[in-house]
C-alpha cells in the first residue's frame, strides 16, 4: 500500500527512533478514513518515543497527550521541540496506561500504535482502565502486531527463533481480539480486522541495526513473518 503522508518521516535519524515495525506507517493505515473531528485532544497511548505522537499532531492537527510508560518525558519534549512542535500542541506525560493520571472524560480520542498488547490483554480493561477517560462518543483507534491465527499450543519454530512463547504471548488473532473488546459493556465495535501493512513495516524495522532489530531478523529471515500480522481495531464509547 501507499503512504504518502509518510514521505516526510522517512530519514535516518527518526527511523532511528522506531521501536518495532514501522508504527508511523501503521498508524497511516489505522487512521485512514478516521472519524475523529478536527481539533480534538487526542491521548497517543503507549506512545514510546513519540514519532506517532509528531505525526498526530503534525498530520492530523490534533493536540496529542503522549503518554508512555517507558520513556523518559523529557527527552520526548526536547524531540518535539526539534520537530517544530509547541509545548501546547503536544504534551509528553509518564503515565501507565492501567492507571491513567487524567481527570474523566478529558480525551475526545485515544490512539494507539504497538503498544495495546502489553496491557489491554484483560476484558476488564476497556470498562475499568481506559474508557473513563474517553468523552461520550469518542473513538478508540488501535493498531497491534498480531497474529494470522493464534498458535499458541503448538508455536513455529521459526518464531521461536526470536520470541519466547511468553513474549509470542502478546500477539494474537483477530477472533481473540474482537471476542476481547467485545466483552466491553461500554464500547461499540466499528472494526476489528486485519491490517495490510506487513512486510512494509517490517522491512523498515529490519533495516535498524539496534540490538532488537538485529534480535528479530532471525526469526523474519527464517519466513516467520507468514504467522503474523497486524490487527486493527477502532471502538466507539457509548
Ligand atoms: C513497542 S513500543 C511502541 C511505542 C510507540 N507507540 C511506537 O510505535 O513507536 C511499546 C510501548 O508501550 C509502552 N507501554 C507498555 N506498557 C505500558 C503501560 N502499562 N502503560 C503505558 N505504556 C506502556 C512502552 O512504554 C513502550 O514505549
């Protein structure tokens, strides 16, 4: 597929900065088409380093909140500075995405690049965890690594060339992940379905030659990639 709003994004000093397969192309795709109303406050949940969260607010106008567990927020304000963005178009916070430090109903949108998996794995979490944040009406957009079909009993060996079963743990298919949101008393389904973005976003990803990378070429230059995918999801608040 094409990416044109990607050109822009595509040097060697922010590829530097990506931290899995390619979330700002992901995150084109995921936002194709997208319901959320121009201007609105936008929370980019897990937003690591903040590539996705320049791109939020830089491509779509939105003011983002870039929340992320693992990051150092600091660092986060200095690169959005260096890309141009003001303290007020863009917010780093520390922030656990199980615990979230906002008052009810402050984001019109939450979006979400590769990083849902690591905590939205609990049909709890939606209703309790991160829905109450989320204003009556507003759109929840997330893209994850996932799987074509769940294989956990019986995992490839070229994944675990690369993966433990723990860390494959994270992906799953689309049936777990719509049977997963679909327990949500709060959220309406637009769409869970598999994404096309694939061996794009993973070139790009295998390219860096960071320790993770690196780590996960064995398995991808083993045709583990044929297991996986993308999975997007988009919900609603009632
Ligand atoms: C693979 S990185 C992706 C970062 C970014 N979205 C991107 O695509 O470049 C996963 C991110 O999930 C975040 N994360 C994991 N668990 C989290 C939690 N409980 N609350 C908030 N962020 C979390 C980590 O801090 C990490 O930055």
């Amino acid at each position: 597929m094409k990416y044109p709003l990607n050109e822009k994004y595509s040097s060697p000093e922010l590829m530097a900065k990506i931290m899995g397969p390619n979330p700002m192309k992901l995150e084109e795709e995921l936002l194709a088409g997208h319901l959320i109303p121009a201007g609105s406050v936008v929370c980019d949940l897990g937003s690591g380093q903040g590539l996705t969260s320049v791109f939020l607010a830089k491509e779509y106008g939105f003011t983002v909140y870039a929340a992320d567990l693992w990051s150092d927020p600091e660092e986060n304000r200095q690169f959005f500075r260096e890309m141009g963005l003001s303290d007020a178009e863009i917010i780093p916070v520390k922030a656990d995405a199980t615990d979230l430090p906002f008052e009810k109903g402050f984001f019109d949108s939450i979006v979400s690049t590769d990083s849902y998996n690591y905590f939205g794995r609990n049909p709890e979490y939606l209703d309790e965890k991160l829905l109450p944040f989320v204003k009556k009406g507003g759109y929840v957009y997330i893209a994850i690594p996932g799987m074509k079909q769940d294989c956990h009993d019986h995992l490839p060996p070229e994944l675990l060339l690369s993966w433990t079963p723990e860390q494959l743990d994270y992906m799953h298919d689309v049936a777990y992940w719509r049977d997963m949101v679909g327990q949500s008393r709060d959220a309406e389904i637009i769409e869970v379905s598999e994404m096309e973005s694939n061996e794009e976003v993973w070139a790009d990803w295998l390219r860096q030659e960071n320790e993770y990378a690196v780590g996960d070429r064995k398995a991808m230059e083993a045709g583990g990639g044929r297991y996986l995918n993308f999975v997007k999801i988009v919900l609603r608040k009632k």
